[in-house]
C-alpha cells in the first residue's frame, strides 16, 4: 500500500500514520503523489482495522502544497481540482474514523487545506501555517475557504487569505487553528498518543459524530436533531454500546472493539 516516491503508511495497532515524503520538495504534491495519497487513503478509510489515522510530514514541512515545479502543473487547473484534491479533503472529512494532524512544519496553500481537513491538529512549535494563494495571484481552494471560515469565522478567514502571511504556532493555538502547540521532538509522540487512545474508543460512534457535526455546521436545527435520533438508533444497536453500557454496571473500563 505504500509509495515510496510520495508517501509512507505505517501501521501500529489500530492507528495508521500516513507521512507526505518528498522533503527535498516540502511535501508538495504532484499528479503522482495525489493519485497515490487518494487510493491509500481510500484504502485506510474502508479498513475496520484501522481505527485513526495520522498525516504528518517528512523532513521540516508538513505541505508546501502544490509543486509549482511540475510542468504545467495549473494547466487545467479547474479539472486537476476536482479529480484530485476534492477526492482527498472529502475522504478525510468524511473518513468514518479520527484523523489527526501533526503538523510538524509549514503547512501552506493545499498544504494547509489538508491539515484542516483532519479532525485534530497538533502543531510543532516551529512550525507555520499559510493560506499563500494570495502571494501567487490565486484564489484559495482544495476546500481552504469552507475549512478555514469555519475554524475562525469570516473576517479572520478572509484577512489570513489575503495577506497570504505566516501565522505562527501561538497564534495559530489562539485562533483554534490547531489544537495544542509541542515541541518539534514531542509532536509525533503526542500526536500518537492522542490516536492510540482515540482508536480504543468506539469507532463507529465516532465516525457518526463526525458526521453529525458536519451536518450541525450547515443545516438546520431540525434537521440535525432528526439525524441524530436516526444514527444514535443505529449506534445503540452497536458492540460498543452493549459493551459500554456493560462496563458501566460492572463498574469497570469498556474494552471496545470498533463494531
């Protein structure tokens, strides 16, 4: 399943780590490296096996996003989005497991967009983040404007965008862009941690929370609440839930099993 030329995934336990690996370029992808981002993470996405997941980067970038080195890399730029990094952000906002970045250095442009994408993001405290459209005359995309309105609301979304300027690891904590802030020697074991514990919980209750947050960020009350009563039908019908409410009584930890 790996790629040695784009990327690597490892696997322990129930957590699976996905690390962008062209450092020479920054992480930044290419029609080859989204090709095979896309299938591997399709691949981890359908595994039961697989309870969270983990992107981070190789070397002192997390993703420069696009390689603008690659000939006619923005020659129809309208199809390249849409057969390549739509497929990407929406498998890793609709992937039915955690997914936790550790960003452990600059995440620009789609870069950054990927990092949004994830459900938790850990920060290197060296590490800076950047919405750089702007500084090449381009407008945000791969998902950037609906991520990023969303993280901190439209005039901070719309003065990151436009100065296309560094936000660093304080501010970015400040600005709910990330979650926690490390040490560059910590992230990767923080980051881990942190998915070998959400792996040991109910996966499938998970995977629906998420959805149903998703949903909560767009529809209306009603609608929500409706989706809710459905999914949690569906969740009560769970292992996890027997086992859960089993533990409960018996007045010990649940020991659940992602079903």
């Amino acid at each position: 399943m790996n790629d040695e030329a784009t990327h690597r995934v490892e696997r322990d336990g129930g957590v699976a780590t996905v690390t962008l690996d062209r450092p020479d370029a920054l992480n930044a992808q290419t029609r080859a490296s989204r090709a095979a981002l896309l299938r591997d993470l399709r691949v981890l996405s359908s595994d039961d096996g697989v309870r969270c997941v983990v992107l981070t980067g190789a070397g002192r970038a997390f993703s420069a996003g696009q390689d603008l080195r690659e000939p006619d890399a923005l020659v129809d730029v309208d199809v390249m989005i849409r057969e390549t990094y739509i497929p990407i952000i929406e498998t890793l906002v609709d992937m039915p497991k955690p997914v936790v970045a550790a960003i452990n250095g600059a995440a620009a442009g789609a870069g950054l967009s990927l990092a949004l994408a994830c459900d938790l993001r850990y920060m290197a405290d060296g590490a800076v983040l950047m919405m750089a459209f702007s500084n090449i005359g381009l407008v945000p995309d791969c998902g950037g404007t609906w991520l990023l309105v969303r993280a901190v609301g439209h005039a901070r979304a719309f003065e990151l965008a436009a100065s296309g300027r560094r936000v660093h690891a304080p501010e970015a904590l400040s600005l709910g862009l990330v979650q926690r802030v490390l040490p560059g020697d910590e992230l990767q074991a923080a980051a881990h941690a942190t998915a070998v514990e959400l792996a040991a919980r109910p996966t499938q209750a998970l995977g629906w929370t998420k959805r149903l947050l998703r949903a909560a960020e767009q529809s209306p009350l009603s609608d929500v609440m409706e989706l809710e009563a459905q999914l949690q039908a569906s969740a009560v019908k769970t292992h996890d839930h027997a086992e859960g409410v089993a533990a409960f009584l018996e007045k010990r930890e649940p020991r659940f099993e992602g079903r």
